[in-house]
C-alpha cells in the first residue's frame, strides 16, 4: 500500500514554515526505510540539517513518513545516538543535539509526544525539574529546553516487513 501525505505547516509566529511536502510512504517498507532514512536496529532515522522549533520540527517528521526520535531505555538512547555520531552512516556529518519526542506539553510529566508513553526514571534524571512546555533535545543525553530553541529534527520510523 502507498500512502500519499501532503502537509502544509505553518512556525510559532504563524507563518509557513516550510513548503508543501508530497511525500510516498510505503507502508509495507520490505526492510526499507522511506528516502532519505537510514536503517539501524529495526528502525529508520533521518537526521534534519535545518534548525526550527520543536513543533515545526515535529511537523517535519510528520511531513516526512515519521515522528520524533523516542527510546524505550537510555541504554538504546546511549547505543543509537552513538551509532550516529560516531559511525557516519551515509556521511550525515550529525553533530551537536537534535530534537527528541520528549516533551511536557501535555502536563507537568515528561512523555513521549510519538507514543504518549511517560518517560522512565532513567531518562528524567537528566531532565531536571519539570515545567510545563519544556521539549527535550538529544545529543549524547536528553536535556531540558524550550520548545521555541531551535533545534534541527531527529525523526524514526519503524522498519515494516511485508
């Protein structure tokens, strides 16, 4: 099956954030990951190079067949990040931090806006005191920041077998 997503999304200030994105996101991916993803681990990531705030980049994974980057331990968190760091799978030149799914935008727990899951104590201990409205980026850990910081996207999606 052939999914067809167009997305029009529009930054904090209102105003267009990015053009109209007509994307193909093959649901059946037959061990692939749409274009411009790279597979490790049963996933596919694609690493924004544009900095925006974390709902356009939110909106960029949407727009792109994902979400934002979540993990399910810090252990994957520590083995995936390091994997694109130090790797350089497809010469990415990834450096510094990228958005995650963390987010307190719902409530004054830390959550994983992909998943709706709560994060696990091993994640919030980095992430400080909890506030409303706080994103948390990625780098080698997750930290605490404002959702308007601009940051470029790290997106996921799952490797589909037929």
């Amino acid at each position: 099956m052939i999914v067809f997503c167009v997305i029009s999304y529009k930054n904090l200030s209102g105003h267009a954030a990015g053009s109209v994105k007509t994307m193909s996101c093959n649901l059946n991916f037959q061990s692939q990951c749409p274009t411009g993803y790279i597979a490790h681990n049963n996933f596919c990531y694609l690493f924004g190079t544009v900095s925006m705030s974390w709902n356009d980049a939110k909106n960029y994974c949407t727009s792109h067949c994902g979400s934002l980057i979540d993990f399910v331990s810090e252990n994957e968190m520590g083995h995936t990040m390091r994997y694109f760091l130090h790797h350089d799978p497809g010469h990415l030149h990834i450096d510094g931090s990228y958005w995650s799914a963390a987010t307190t935008h719902l409530g004054s727990v830390w959550v994983w806006d992909s998943t709706g899951k709560h994060l696990t104590s091993d994640f919030t201990h980095d992430l400080g005191t909890t506030r409303f409205g706080q994103c948390g980026s990625v780098h080698h850990h997750l930290e605490s920041t404002s959702c308007a910081s601009r940051f470029p996207p790290a997106c996921k999606t799952t490797i589909r077998s037929g």
